[in-house]
C-alpha cells in the first residue's frame, strides 16, 4: 500500500509530506540506493520523491510542495529504482512497473496540493472614517478606514484571509489589525480598522505620509502581496494655534467712530467652517459691555484681518483682546483640525505689538459756578 502521514490535509508552497510505500515483506536494495516514487503534481509535470531507506518493509520519502505544484487529490503515478532492484530475501525482485489496486496513495488519504499563490492585486480605495474627513488627510478626528480589497473568482480563496498593511514614508509594510477570514470569493471585500490600529503604525508621526496595502492568503497557506493603494494621507493631528495679535495702525488715539484692523496671526493657514462667526473681545472699559469684532468667513489664511471702530462709552489706555472663540462654527486647518483658541501666547497680545489708546467718553457740562459763592454786583461791576 502507499499512505501518507495524515490521512487528509491541503498543503501549499514549502510545506511537506511524509509519504511511505509499504511492501509484503522486509526488502532491501540489490544495487541502487534510491527508491523513487513519482506523484501527480498537476500541468504534466510529476514531482519525484526519493526514499534512501528500506527499513521494517517500508520505504518513506518527503513531499515538499513547490511553487506551480497542484493536484486535487495526490496520488502515486510510478515507483522506481535508480538503477537497480528491490529484492526480499530469497532474492525475488519487487515489481516495481504494477503499483497497489485500491491501495495507492489517493485510496488511503485525502491530500490536496496547492502551489499556486493568489493572483497579482492592486488595493482599491481607502476611505477615511469618523467626522471631519478632509481629502487626503489623518486628522485629530478621524475614527478609521475602510479598504477595498479585490478578490478574484478564485476558489482557493475561500476560507482564506485578507490581512491589512499600512507603512509610513517607504518604510516596510507592517501588519495592522486582525486577518479577516474570507467566506466568499469574486467581489470587492471592504476591510475595516478603527484609529487605534493605524496610529499603532511604526513611525506614526505627524508631518508623515500614510499608505496601505494588504496580503491575501489562500486557504493552502499560499500568500500574495498586492500593490498599494492609490489612497495615500498626510497625517497631520496638531491644532492650531495663535501666535500673535497686532493693530493697524500700531500706535494712535482714536475717538467714536474711528477705525482699527486687529489682526490674529496663527502657525499655520486657517478657515471658519460652519457658517457661523469668529469674535474676538477687546478691553474696552467697564462702562459698558466689552467691544466685541465680528468676522463671518475669509480665506484661507494665516492671518485673519478684523475691524474695530470705537463706540461711545468704550475706553482703554492700552488697548488689548481677552478672548477669540467661534459661535456657531469651528477655525480649522486645512486638514481639519479644530484651532486651539484658549490662551494667546505671552508677550504677544495686542496690548504687547501695539498702543492703542481709546477715547470713547463724550465730554458733557459738569458744573457752572462763579469765582465767589455769594456777592451783590452794581452797575459796572464783574463776576467770572
């Protein structure tokens, strides 16, 4: 009989089998050192395996599966010798040329061969997930991704796994989450990840560039490393900031009606999203409420360009902002990070860059009296 090592399994490239010719009676080699047994391994090309051994009446030899190898259910096509015979003891030569009816390897064992890797791949399009996507950005919001990875109509894939790879730069590809187990074949596979995974990639840093690429395995083992994704992200997480406020002009008095431009510089380009308003508040006295300036869109720009012009009753010696927030909208980057507006940077308010004095107070008759509380005044007499 012919059998293998385990009675069923499905092998692919590198992997082996141990498979043992047994014969009626202990034999050994006439001349010769080789039993060679010859195996189906698909397309015309047998693979043949040697058994250097005789041993107890049975000759084993090892199966390793090459790349291109295949057979649905493996079995023997011819044994040899090289070069000479295999005898018992009598001297009787084994016939080699008649292998075992209903005995031979396929009728003992259920082995398929898979040499054959998945076919080439490109990875389809990433999508970014969670709130606030920005095209071609990693933002401080995003949730996840999403990527659509092709799968042919092939029936190896089935029970296979599609594992996700994301890279910084040109860095190797790293694994990222889990393998995903395939249960169908010949349709796009959307495969998912949260945050987590991909800033758990080597060398996530802001200022990087984010790629992604997958590895799909059949259910032989065999493995193909698709191409990456067009779909490629700046990461890009930092909020901005403000560096420093400034009037034009820099140093004047101004009275009710008169003008200023305030404008707030950041680190980098900003815009108002929302429809809503950006409000900056100024010290402006504590006889009324404090002059608040209004902004409702603008470009893009690292340095948003405000109009202050001075009401009655608003006064300051040193005029100067104690706030900037949004109502209504959000100051964001241009891969959408939401500006941190807290705090303004010290020694850079507008009180520091500039000396604007305002005069809102309207003057008014305080009092009239004369140089002397009490007099009777004749003809020609004066009284200031």
């Amino acid at each position: 009989s012919i059998y293998a090592e385990t009675a069923a399994d499905t092998l692919g490239i590198g992997e082996s089998l141990d498979i043992t010719v047994r014969f009626s009676e202990n034999v050994s080699f006439s001349t010769g050192s080789e039993l060679q047994i010859t195996l189906d391994t698909g397309d015309g090309v047998d693979q043949i395996i040697d058994a250097t051994v005789i041993s107890s009446g049975e000759a084993t030899a090892t199966l390793t599966v090459a790349a291109g190898d295949s057979s649905l259910d493996l079995t023997v096509t011819g044994i040899g010798v090289d070069g000479g015979d295999i005898i018992d003891i009598g001297g009787n030569a084994v016939v080699l040329t008649t292998l075992p009816a209903d005995s031979n390897l396929a009728d003992n064992a259920a082995i398929k061969v898979d040499g054959i890797a998945p076919i080439a791949f490109t990875v389809g399009a990433v999508t970014i997930t969670g709130p606030n996507v920005v095209a071609g950005y990693w933002n401080q919001d995003n949730s996840g991704i999403s990527v659509s990875v092709p799968i042919k109509n092939d029936p190896s894939l089935d029970g296979g796994t599609v594992q996700l790879q994301g890279y910084i730069g040109s860095n190797t590809p790293e694994d990222i989450g889990d393998p995903v187990e395939l249960v169908a074949y010949g349709s796009p596979l959307d495969v998912t990840l949260d945050s987590s995974a991909v800033e758990g990639i080597s060398s996530f840093a802001n200022g990087a560039e984010l790629h992604f690429t997958a590895v799909l395995t059949d259910n032989a083992g065999n493995s193909t490393s698709g191409t990456e994704s067009a779909s490629s992200f700046d990461i890009d997480q930092l909020s901005p900031t403000i560096t420093s406020i400034f009037s034009d002009p820099s140093v004047d008095t101004l009275g009710i009606g008169d003008n200023a431009t305030i404008t707030l510089t950041f680190n980098e380009d900003v815009k108002l999203v929302g429809g809503g308003t950006l409000r900056t508040e100024l010290e402006t006295g504590d006889v009324v409420d404090d002059a608040v300036i209004t902004l409702t869109s603008f470009a893009l720009t690292d340095s948003v360009i405000m109009s202050y012009t001075v009401s009655a009753d608003e006064y300051s010696t040193d005029l100067d902002v104690n706030s900037v927030s949004t109502s209504a909208a959000t100051l964001q980057d241009s891969a959408g990070n939401t500006a941190d507006l807290s705090s303004i940077p010290t020694g850079e308010n507008l009180s520091d860059n500039s000396a604007l004095t305002v005069d809102g107070e309207v003057p008014f008759i305080q009092s009239i009296y004369a140089e002397t509380a009490a007099d009777t005044l004749g003809i020609g007499e004066s009284l200031d």
